[in-house]
C-alpha cells in the first residue's frame, strides 16, 4: 500500500549522538516488504529506564512483560519489531518475547529483565520464532546507524519519520535528549498512544525518571487523539545512560532536575504533535484550548471530547466554521459547564460568548482561518480556573482508504 506523504510532515532533525546508546537496525521480514523492521539500541551498563503503557485490557506481551520491567529500573536493550503486534496471541505471543529477551541477554551478558521489547503491526499473529531469531541474529551484527533509519525501521502507516531534540544544562554538564516514535493512527490516550523511546546521557535515577516522564506524558501524549482508538500496544520509554558525568538526579530539590525536566517535555511535546501531524488522512492540525473549566482534568476531558467528534473533525476538513458541533461535544462531555457561560472561537475571532453567537459576528476570517493547515480553537467554560490544551487533526476519506486496506 502506497501512502503519500503528510502535508503536514516535518523534516527529521539534526540529533546528536548519546553516548552510551548505539542503535542497530537489519530486516526480519515479518512482513513482505523490503525494508528494516527491527530497530536495536544497545545502552550501557547503568543506565536506567522508565515507561508509561497502554491501559488497554487486552495488551500485548511486550507491554504486560515491560511494565514488570520498567519497575526493576534498570536496562541494557531496546529491541522494536514493526509489522506484527504479536498482541491477543496468548502463551505463543510471550514465548516468543521472551525468546528475544534471552536471545540478547546472552549476547549482552546481562538479565533477560534488562532487554525491552515493543512490537507494532497487525494484532492476533504470533510474532514468528524463527523470523524473530533471525532478525535478532541479523540486527546484533548489524553497523550502528542514524537516528532516522532507526526511526524508519518501526513505522507502518507512517508517512514520514518523527524525532525530536533538546538539551539541558545540568550544573556545567550538557545533557543531551534524543527521542523517535512512531504512530498514525489508533491514536487516543489512555497514557500513550503509540511506540515512542526517549534516550538522554544524562544521569537521573530510576524511580524519579518515572516521575518525570509519567508527569510530562500526562501533558503530551494523553493530549493527542487521531481517531479515539487506544492501542493494545502503546507505549513510551525513557533510559538514562548516566555519561554526561552529572551528579545523578533523584528529586526536584537537586541541581538541573528543572531544567531536565523541561527539555524532557518539550521532547514529549514535539514527539506527540508529530504524530497527529501523521494522523491517517490528516490535512489539518487542530489545536483546541480550554480555559475557564472547574479544575484541570476537567478541561482536559472536554478538550478530548471535542477531539475525538468524528462531527468536528469532518468539519474542520471541510472548512465549515460549525460552532454548535463544538458546543455539542462540549455537551456530552459529562464535565461541568453553563450553556449561558459558554464560548467559542476559531482562530482567535470569537463566534459565541456567554452561551449566546456574537451579534457582530464574521465568519469571513474564520472561514479564511480555516482554509488553512494550522487550525485553533478555543473554549472558554466561565466556571473556573482550569485549563487544557489538546490536538487532533480532521478526519478525512484518507482514513477510511488507509485503514480499509490496512491488511492488504
């Protein structure tokens, strides 16, 4: 299946290498096409991990067995199969990752629990044994490359490889964060919403690197939605390799874990948006801010409820400025809210305030706002102090081709 490029793709960038992470990538052939589909990072000895996973009931092995291994702290592997999920496959599933861990264990010389691994693709086929040997076999032997072939090797739907970059001073240690993920459709957050790994020399312990990535991901990645389809095999990881030789970081209280933890979301931030701008079908990135609601997490349900409207999303595409959909998912939201506090807007034109359309009212530049690629929409619940921002993308017959032939 042929798939063009997103209109709204972003270049990969420039990105570092992180010392004491090499990244491998060879072909498995899970299925017939002739590209690598198994991404390997090899990290150093020490360095420290920490996910954040679906919270799907029928998830994969890879993510019943990773979330065991992320509570150990510790990792010395990465291994990403793309093409099979190996999700709802039972005992054969886990044999098969488990034969994977062991397989690189052995090579490494460290504990199977030390080698994470992530399979995306079609769900209900056991990953094969043999094909995973193999590729297992190939990628160990396999010439270090770039972030961006590692990038290319764990996509599917994808249209074009994501990453993002950033750093932070640590003291007078230069921290660098590298990160890649992958995901274009059965995008919606119950935490994460698609394979994403996060790599930083910088030394930060385990249990406060959870801390930080649960807390970022709660502001990136549960915001995106595409299509309000959680996945059986989502998930995020962060390691630490500990070799940018600062003390290392366990709380708030200690030098640079601000700064860190900045650079640490605006790599969530980046990662997450790059997704929704590879949405199945995408022709448009819509960012929706909610303000004025009763608390936080409040604003956030009703930022994702007016992002999964399949109403919304074909309105958008359509360049319809239709406001009362948006009052509509506001609605069924099940959150707070006063019909006569209510207002929306586009693009910064208000077209309703106080429950009430603006009797000056132009739709002109919000007609002209909406022709074009970037999309805003604000909501203003007049009830409180909390506050959300979301993005989703329109829903086009894009979606439908993709997703009708995803198989074939």
């Amino acid at each position: 299946m042929d798939i063009a490029p997103s209109p709204l793709a972003r270049p990969f960038p420039e990105m570092p290498p992180i010392d004491g992470a090499i990244l491998r990538v060879a072909r498995a052939h899970y299925k017939t096409w002739d590209r690598a589909d198994l991404t390997y990072a090899e990290l150093a000895p020490g360095t420290t991990v920490a996910g954040v996973f679906t919270t799907s009931a029928c998830a994969s092995s890879e993510v019943e067995l990773g979330r065991e291994q992320v509570k150990l702290g510790s990792a010395r592997a990465l291994i990403v199969n793309a093409g099979n999920s190996n999700a709802f496959t039972g005992f054969r599933g886990r044999e098969a990752v488990e034969q994977i861990m062991a397989q690189v264990a052995t090579a490494l010389g460290c504990e199977p629990s030390e080698v994470l691994v992530s399979s995306t693709g079609v769900i209900g086929v056991p990953l094969p044994k043999d094909k995973a040997r193999d590729g297992v076999a190939a990628v160990l032997e396999a010439q270090p490359c770039s972030w961006d072939e590692a990038a290319s090797a764990i996509g599917t739907t994808d249209t074009f490889t994501k990453g993002a970059h950033a750093a932070a001073m640590l003291g007078d240690k230069r921290a660098e964060l590298c990160g890649f993920i992958k995901g274009s459709g059965m995008i919606a957050p119950d935490m994460a919403t698609m394979l994403g790994y996060i790599f930083t020399d910088a030394a930060v312990e385990a249990a406060f690197l959870q801390e930080m990535l649960a807390k970022a991901n709660a502001q990136t990645f549960s915001c995106i939605t595409v299509d309000g389809d959680t996945s059986t095999s989502d998930t995020v990881l962060a390691f630490a390799t500990g070799k940018a030789g600062n003390p290392p970081i366990a709380s708030w209280d200690d030098a640079g874990a601000d700064a860190f933890y900045a650079a640490l979301l605006a790599v969530c931030r980046e990662l997450a948006q790059l997704v929704v701008r590879d949405g199945e079908g995408a022709q448009k990135f819509i960012e929706i801010a909610v303000t004025g609601a009763d608390n936080n997490a409040s604003a956030q349900r009703v930022g994702m409820s007016i992002a999964n409207s399949p109403l919304v999303k074909t309105a958008i595409a359509g360049g319809d400025a239709n406001w009362g959909r948006v009052v509509m998912a506001v609605g069924k939201a099940g959150e707070p809210a006063d019909r006569d506090k209510l207002s929306i807007g586009f693009g910064g034109v208000w077209a309703a305030r106080d429950g009430q359309p603006l009797a000056d009212y132009d739709e002109a530049p919000v007609a002209r706002h909406l022709e074009g690629q970037e999309i805003r929409i604000d909501v203003d619940l007049g009830i409180g102090d909390g506050r959300a921002t979301v993005w989703t993308c329109d829903l086009t017959h894009g979606y439908i081709s993709i997703n009708a032939d995803y198989r074939s």
